[in-house]
C-alpha cells in the first residue's frame, strides 16, 4: 500500500473520533502497511494536527470530568493503554487538579453504592478503584 492509500485508511479512522498516534500505528500494522508508510503519514498527521497525543489527553481527561466516574488512578491506566507516552501523560496530569474531582466522586459513592458498608470495606473498595485513601 503506498502512502497516499495509507494516508486516506488513516484519515478515515481519524475522522468519527480523536485518536492517539499508537491507535493510528496499529490500524495502519492491521491492514498490513509497511513499517516506513506509516511512519511518513503519522508525521503527515502530525503536521497537519490530526494526531495530537497532548490534546487527546486534554480532550480524555475534560470528558473523565464532565462524567465523574473515573479515579486520577484509572484515567491515567486507561490513557496508558491506548498508548500515550507515560511522561506527557505524567505532566498533563500534574496540570489538572483532581483532589476535588476525586472527593466529589468519592462523596457520591458513599452517598450511593457505599452507604451501607462498613468503614473499611468502603476504604478497601475506593482503594481498588485507584483512589487515595489517605487523601479522603
């Protein structure tokens, strides 16, 4: 597949949704690009700001807080899984604060799901979720 067939498959994938650079990478290794294509379109890409790693964790994390729902904790495995380099993700993350996204969330639990548990069943339960315990 040469690059401008390999940049039109990319294109299409981009365009319902944001994506990261290694989700593009490995829709473009499944449909059998070679290895030297798809380093041409992802900086392509880059250029023309259709793959942004920095503002897809931005747009991530903006969307994680609109839907409390997520601990700092899994916002940053789920980021981690699609790829995104663990520095970038580290200061993007810095630049959020979450303490009170994530008291909020916790408040809500134990409003909730955890009104009837004990103490520490409550404790162990935000803490398998990614949550500071020591913070609540």
């Amino acid at each position: 597949m040469n690059f401008e067939q390999a940049k039109e498959k990319a294109v299409k994938y981009l365009v319902l949704t944001l994506r990261t650079e290694n989700e593009v990478r490995n829709k473009l290794k499944k449909i059998d690009v070679e290895e030297d294509v798809i380093e041409d379109v992802i900086k392509y890409l880059k250029e023309i700001n259709y793959i942004n790693d920095s503002n897809y964790i931005d747009s991530y994390i903006r969307q994680c807080i609109k839907i409390p729902k997520y601990s700092k904790y899994e916002i940053k495995m789920k980021l981690l899984q699609k790829g995104i380099d663990k520095n970038l993700l580290e200061e993007k993350l810095e630049s959020y604060d979450l303490i009170e996204y994530e008291k909020n969330i916790v408040e809500k639990l134990k409003n909730g799901k955890l009104k009837d548990m004990e103490p520490l069943k409550q404790k162990v339960y935000l803490y398998r979720r990614g949550f500071n315990v020591n913070n609540l």
